[in-house]
C-alpha cells in the first residue's frame, strides 16, 4: 500500500494541514529535521532538505500504528513525542480519506494507515501512536514543497 506518489504531490495535497513552527540547523549527514511546534520538537525524516533556520510550515506526516490507535469520544488535545521520530496523541478529525486523516492534536497532523481504510469522518477523534520515522515536508511561500 502507498500513501504518497511523490514528495510534491503528498506536499501539495495537504498543504492546508501544514503546521507552523521553526525548522532547526541538522547535523551534516542527519536524515532528521528538528521541528519546533505548538510547543514541541519533533524529529522528521527530512524529505525536502536542506534547510537553514528559519520559520516554516511543514507537512508532518506518521503512519499510524493501528495496534495502539482508535477512534474516542470527543476529549483534548495532546501530543507527545515517541521514541526517536514518532508521536502519541489524541485530536479531532479535520478532514479524512480512505487511508489519511488531518488530524489536530493541539499541532495539524496527516496520519496513514497501511492497513486498511481508517473509516473516520470529520469531526470524529482519534487516539493514535505513529511508526517512526515521521516525515517533514516543507512547504514555500506559495504553499508549494521547497526544492
């Protein structure tokens, strides 16, 4: 199952789910983004780079792990980091496809399922843990993915 046919299709696509935040110098050789936003630093597996420091809306999209993820009742907004380049959390459905979701977790979040369609609408919540590696992608002034 693919979630993406390219960088700048995925990134264009969701462009309106981007989160805004602050992108941090990399290590030389680092396949990890450090993005400051809404209050954390999330570790992305930079799929636009490189990058110097800067404000910036980027694309973070997990793949969910389906063993730890559903549907809830309505409730917060949280987010945590896990392990390396992962997160846990739990948001409200902004928009959904058959395997995505715009999710807000106090941060916009695309989330994917490579297992089967996620049957979520609009409005609904979900508590959701992701596979690392996240991934980052940063979008231009035009909303476009920065080459």
């Amino acid at each position: 199952m693919t979630l993406e046919h390219s960088e700048t299709d995925f990134a264009e696509r969701y462009a309106d789910y981007a989160a805004q935040g602050w992108l941090w110098p990399q290590v030389e050789g680092s396949p990890l983004l450090e993005f400051e936003c809404g209050g954390h630093v999330l570790y992305l597996l930079d799929r636009c780079g490189p990058y110097h420091p800067r404000e910036a809306r980027v694309v973070v999209h997990g793949v969910l792990d389906m063993t730890r993820s559903a549907p809830v009742p309505p409730g917060q907004r949280w987010l945590e980091s896990h392990r390396i380049s992962g997160v846990c959390g739990c948001g409200e459905v902004l928009a959904a496809w058959p395997r995505l979701v715009a999710v807000d977790a106090g941060v916009p979040l695309v989330l994917g399922s490579l297992d089967s369609p996620l049957g979520l609408r609009p409005g609904d919540w979900l508590e959701f843990v992701t596979q690392p590696p996240l991934h980052g992608f940063v979008l231009g002034k035009s909303g476009a993915p920065e080459t």
